[in-house]
C-alpha cells in the first residue's frame, strides 16, 4: 500500500480551519478510529505545542474540530465520541499513561456522533461547547465507541510524525482498560475552526508550472494559479500579476471581475518564452487585503536544455512514498509537443532510513503500462538519502508528441517494507499526475488521491538552442504585409528550421493567436477578428527569434 500524502491548510466558508500539526508527508490508521472492528473502542490523546499553533491568534475563539483523512474505509462507519481541548505551555507530551489521569483538567468540546468516511476528505464537528484557545500549545483527547457495521479497510489518516512520544493511544474490540499503551510520534492532522471574519481575503493557493523547464523544444509556456475568495462576501475586481525573474523576466495580468465567498478559480496568464537556462523565481500575487499573509505565493523554477517535470526546482523532498513491502512502479505522466528522444529519468531518493541496502531502477512506459526501457539498478545507502539521482537507459527511445508516456520509479518486493521515492506535499495536485503499475508493467492505475509532488524527471536527449538570435521585423529573412492589415496576414520566411512556432500578443502582453510545429514557410494569418490596434508577433525558426510589430486597422 502506498504511503499517501493528504491536503493541508484549507480556507472554506463561513468557519476559517487551520491544520496543526501540519502533514509532512506521513498517515496513520492506529492514532485514530479507523472504522474496523479492532477499532470499536478508542481513546487517543495527543499534544499540540505552541509551534504548530502560531496562525491561531491566542483569544480565538474555536468553534469547530476536525481531521483530514488521506485513503477511505472500504465504507462509512457510524460512531459516537467525545472531543476534550486543554490549552497548555508544554513542550512535549507530559500527560502521562492512563485516559483517566489525561482528560483530568480537560474540557468537554464535543460529544455526538462522527461518520468515518470511506473517501478521501475532511471530518469536520461543530463544536457543542466553544473553546477559547489562549494556548500558546494545545492537548487534543477523543474517546470513541461505534456498534457497527464495521469496515475490512482502515480509514487511513494524514498525519505527522515529527515529535517524539506525542500521541498516546488505546484501541480494542471490547470496553477498554484506561491504560494508553500505543506510545507514537505518529498524531493525525487536526483541524481547528473559529468564525471567518475577513469580508477581503484574497489568496493565492497555488502556481501551476513546470518546475523542470526543458527549452529543447522551443515552445511557449503557460503560467496558471488557483486563486480563492478566503472571504465571508464577494469580492469584485480582482488584479491577479504574474512576474517571472532570474535568467528570464516576464510580466503579466488577469482580471477577474468577480469572486463569491468561499468560491475558488484557475487563472491562466499569457505564454511566455523561456529564452535563457537557468533558474528563474515565478511570484503570482494579488492586491493586500485583510489577511496578507497569503497573498503572494512564490514557486521556483530551473530552464535547461533537456529536462521536465513538475516539481519545484530546487526542492526538498521530505516525505516518503512507496509500496512498502510490496513492489510496483510509481510513475509520472507527461507528453511532449513533438516527436522525442528519451534517455533516462532522474528521481529523487527519499530519507526513509528503512530504505537503506534495498534497490531500485527507473522505467519509461507507454499509455498502456508496457515498459520501454529500464534503466541501471541502484543500491540505496543513507549517502544518497534527499538526493536526485540519474538514471539512464542503455539505448534511448523515440517517442511520440501529444500521446500519454510515464517516467517512474521501480521497487522490488522487500521483507521489512520501505518507501524510497522523495516526495514534498502540496494541496493541490491535480488528480491523474501520478500513477502506479506491476513491477512488471501491465495496467495503468491513476493515483486519485494526494500524494504530494514526487521527485521524477524526464531527461530527453537531442541538440539544444543555447542562444536565440534575436532580430527586427525587417530581417531579410521574415517577410510581413501588408500593414496595416485588415482581413488577412501574410508570413514568409525563407527557411523553414526545426521547432516553428508563431504567437501574436496584443500590448498587455496577453496571447490571441499561438500556433506550433508549423510546416510550411508561408502563413496566411486571418486577422479579420482581431480589434483594430497594434499587435507583436513572434516567431521562433530553429535558433532564431523574430519579433515584429503589425498593425490591425479596419
């Protein structure tokens, strides 16, 4: 079974959650009811120190509790329990063993009836009685009992596993004994809620980009961002700015007229051309409102010649994945604009210590699970632990532009169970990424739950355009008329290079025509229903980049 990954922080209406502790990557199905009969009984009591609790302002008063869960039960159980909330200066966990001695000086939150879903989702109790947290840390209790039916499948949570001792545990299938036996670092996500009170909350929740930006195929770019109203009301008028700085600089803007509370929207900004390799930083940002915390989110990003994937480059990747003692192939999914050549893959190792002594290799597949090349198999030692390692096939393969292939990494079967695919967590990994398969190929199966962003690229192999020779409009090369134009352009150039493309942008820089893998040095542009104005067209021709300015006058 893989090791999921789940959301964290989530904005919804009208009650404001923060999650404490946050995921880092890891999930539990012991440290709280999982819906099985070994779960009817259940008493966990956790800390929660003031670290974790910092986006709480102290005098906040909560009103709702709850958990994320990361895989669901095979189905829904039907349960009763009890939620107890103590503010608390503590460090570390110093509540001792029994139930009894630990809900002593608690406060009762919370007593009614919890349904343990069989998806991926949120639980979320409105709280019977208020709780004012003036911390600065916090003690979670809940005591649990269902009748049934039970699920065969645990509910699996996320959860975080860094703070030792913090989460003492008792389950069983009949009345339990007070005694917290079940000692872990392991305590799930926690969802603490109060009253939202911004009416102007504008977020930035996440960039969409590729991390790893490969120029070898000469194509534009496109920048997306989910954008959120965190807000109790509408908000209209929304200026959404894209900035791209490093080896290349970009700017744009998106407006968005309008925004419903609670409600959430893509923006996609205009394309861009990656002319220089590098690392570049993309900031999206929207205006300061009542909660500027997020209103600027930053992604980083590395051009280069021949490498793609999604994650953000650099990154750390601190979570673990994989099919513990099973085997599989965890893979990535990508396509490219045109014909390729792939020549290996790169994968990050993760830092889980169980890892050590046990091997593994990287495979390309295509869209129906066969495998197309293997690569050298590796041992992995504590030296390469958090580390991106190269992977090559002996002989690269051609591949076909716009068709699904999947770059992944291969673990064998192993007795004590590891997961050694690196990984980081973000909320908002868009479902079909990711997808796993036999060790030996065969059936593709997407990943719909979140898993986080794992370390894999795609190296391709082939000659790269390491300078773009930039030149005006009347290079004797590139032939525009008439202008101004009214119905129709016309586009010559005497010769026709590798990686054609031609984009037109009007003087905000937005894109209105784009066309790629063009096969003929002459086009006949209708412009009929472009506004009258003035208009940059680009066109890159193999190593070349022309820029030239037309005229739309009707």
């Amino acid at each position: 079974m893989l090791l999921l990954i789940s959301v964290g922080p989530l904005i919804c209406q009208p009650t404001l959650f923060v999650t404490a502790p946050t995921n880092i990557g890891s999930t539990t199905q012991l440290r709280a009811p999982n819906g099985t009969v070994s779960h009817t009984y259940f008493h966990g009591v956790a800390i929660v120190p003031a670290a974790e609790l910092a986006s709480i302002p102290l005098g906040t008063t909560l009103t709702a509790f709850g958990f994320t869960t990361a895989v669901g039960a095979n189905i829904p159980v039907t349960g009763t329990i009890t939620i107890y909330l103590q503010n608390t200066g503590d460090a570390t966990y110093l509540k001792g063993g029994t139930w009894a001695g630990a809900i002593a000086a608690m406060t009762t939150v919370y007593t009614g009836t919890i349904s343990l879903p069989n998806t991926a989702s949120t639980i979320d109790l409105n709280l019977t009685t208020p709780f004012v947290f003036n911390g600065p840390g916090m003690y979670v209790a809940y005591d649990f009992v269902s009748a049934g039916p039970f699920a065969t499948t645990p509910l699996t949570y996320a959860a975080n596993n860094s703070l030792a001792s913090s989460h003492y545990s008792e389950a069983g299938s009949g009345p339990l004994t007070g005694s917290l036996t079940g000692i872990s670092s392991f305590r799930p996500c926690f969802r603490f809620g109060a009253p939202n009170t911004f009416t102007n909350d504008i977020s930035i929740d996440n960039i969409s980009s590729l991390g790893s930006l490969p120029v070898l195929f000469g194509t534009p770019h496109t920048v997306l961002a989910n954008v959120r109203n965190g807000g109790n009301a509408t908000v209209n008028n929304i200026i959404v700015g894209l900035n791209i700085s490093g080896v290349n600089t970009f700017t744009n803007n998106q407006f968005i007229p309008a925004l419903s509370a609670g409600a959430s929207t893509v923006v996609t900004f205009a394309s861009w051309i990656p002319a220089a390799m590098g690392n570049t930083t993309l900031t999206v940002n929207v205006p300061a409102d009542q909660n500027n915390t997020n209103d600027v989110l930053i992604f980083k990003q590395k051009v280069s010649c021949s490498v793609m994937g999604v994650c953000e480059t650099p990154s750390t990747y601190s979570s673990s994945i994989g099919f513990g003692i099973g085997s599989g192939i965890i893979a990535y999914k990508f396509q490219t604009p045109a014909t390729a050549t792939v020549s290996g893959v790169n994968l990050a190792i993760s830092t889980n210590t169980a890892s050590a002594g046990n091997k593994a290799w990287g495979v390309l597949l295509n869209n129906a699970g066969t495998i197309l090349a293997s690569s050298n198999t590796i041992t992995i030692v504590p030296g390469i632990y958090g580390t991106v390692q190269n992977f090559t096939f002996a002989t690269p393969v051609s591949i076909i532009g716009a068709i699904d292939y999947y770059v992944g990494f291969a673990q064998p079967a192993n007795a004590i169970g590891y997961f050694p695919v690196g990984a980081y967590q973000n909320a908002f990994v868009t479902n079909g990424i990711y997808a796993s398969c036999a060790l030996g190929g065969g059936a593709i199966s997407s990943l719909t739950a979140n898993i986080g962003f794992l370390g894999m690229e795609v190296n391709f192999s082939g000659n790269c355009i390491t300078g773009i020779n930039s030149f005006s409009g009347n290079e004797s090369n590139l032939l525009v008329y008439p202008t101004p134009a009214k119905d129709f352009l016309n586009v010559n150039f005497n010769t026709l290079n590798e990686n054609v493309w031609l984009e037109v942008c009007n003087v905000l820089g937005q894109t209105v025509y784009l066309q790629n893998n063009i096969r003929t040095s002459e086009i006949k542009l209708d412009v009929s229903d472009f506004s009258n104005g003035i208009y940059i067209l680009k066109l890159i021709n193999g190593n070349q980049l022309s820029t030239h300015k037309i005229v739309i006058d009707k």
